[in-house]
C-alpha cells in the first residue's frame, strides 16, 4: 500500500511540476527532490532498482540518464544508505537549486 501511495504521489507531483516540458529550475528541483525521495522510500521497502526505474520511468523533465544515476546513487552510494524522508528531500532540492546537480 505504501508503495502505491508513493508511486501515486510522485505521479502526481510529476505531472502537476511538469505540464510544460520547458520547465523552470524551481520546477525542476521540486520534481528532482520528490524523485529522490520516492526512490528512496522504495529502497527502504526492498523494491529492486529495476523495478524503481520502471515507476519512475515516465516521469517528465528529468532525462533517463539522470534518473538512472539518481537510481544508482541512492541504491549503491554508501553515503546515502540512510538518506530518507523530507530533510533529504529538501537537501536535494537545495543542492539542485544551488546548481550542484544536472
């Protein structure tokens, strides 16, 4: 049931953030950071990494190489092995709105 949740709540904030595809950074970090998050959340239930892909695979803005990278990073990073919940979201966010990622 979480994991539907999840994968519901980073549909919809993909597809409310990404209604224009030339979207604006603010957008695109948003989206970005809610991307992390649910991947993350979906790590933290067992879900496979492919599996991962699969959901996160049609959201828009964000290239597939990114989302492949963003997948590997929080999976196999070991920095990143208990990176969670809002404050990581919002660190992401940060960092992207900092222009610290793609």
């Amino acid at each position: 049931m979480k994991t539907i949740i999840a994968a519901f709540m980073l549909i919809l904030t993909s597809a409310i953030a990404h209604a224009d595809t030339n979207m604006d950074r603010q957008s695109y970090c948003s989206s970005y950071a809610s991307m992390f998050k649910s991947i993350a959340a979906w790590r933290d239930q067992g879900m496979q990494p492919e599996k991962t892909l699969e959901l996160i695979r049609g959201v828009k803005g964000i290239p597939l190489q990114v989302k492949q990278e963003s997948i590997k990073a929080v999976y196999f990073d070991k920095s990143l092995a208990n990176a969670r919940g809002p404050e990581f979201g919002n660190q992401v966010r940060l960092d992207c709105l900092a222009g610290k990622v793609k």
